[in-house]
C-alpha cells in the first residue's frame, strides 16, 4: 500500500468515525459506543491494548496485525470522541521525528 492509499483509509474511516457520533446506536457500533459514554471507549482501548499484548507474545504476525488494528480504531473513535483526528496524530509524529526519544521526553513539562 502507498503512502497515499494509507492516508486515504485513515481519513475514510476517521471520517466515518465522525459521521457515526450522532447516529442511532441501533445502526452502527460506533455510534453504540459513544451512547455509552467515554468510559466505553476507554474501556475497548484497555481491552484491545491486552489483545495487542497476548498476540505479541504469541508471536503470531495475523493476529498481532488483526488486534493492532482493532486497537487503532477504538484509538480513531477515542480521537473523535475529543473533536481529534488521525491528523493530528501524525503531525504530532512528524513534530518528534528526528528527535532523540529521550530529548523528547526530557523536554516534556512532566518530564
């Protein structure tokens, strides 16, 4: 996949994301999940994060890219949630990038 076509999925499903905020909860998961509150949200991240780690550790690469993505999309409807979207996540990638890692953090206010 191009770096173009990865931008475009991401747009497409943050902005299908969006539109399911005000949507029925009958009609979409999305739109369930945020009926149910941010703690909802907060909740399938935790979730999703612990499948991303048991699948690592499994060492199985079709599992750990199912979970990772399972993980990113509750993270893209977290981003929603806040009035955010993926671009901003990677303007803030694209502000860190070829920083050291540990100058990045040393220069964080909560250090």
């Amino acid at each position: 996949m191009e770096n173009a076509e990865l931008n475009d999925v991401l747009l497409r499903v943050a902005a299908t994301i969006d539109a399911r905020k005000t949507a029925s909860p009958d009609s979409s998961y999305v739109a369930k999940l945020f009926a149910k509150g941010p703690d909802a949200v907060l909740k399938k991240i935790g979730e999703e994060a612990t499948e991303v780690v048991l699948a690592a550790k499994d060492a199985d690469k079709e599992h750990i890219v199912y979970e990772v993505a399972d993980l990113w999309f509750h993270t893209m409807v977290l981003l929603a949630q806040h009035g955010l979207s993926p671009v901003d996540v990677v303007n803030e990638l694209g502000r860190r990038e070829g920083l050291s890692g540990l100058a990045e953090k040393a220069a964080r206010k909560d250090g």
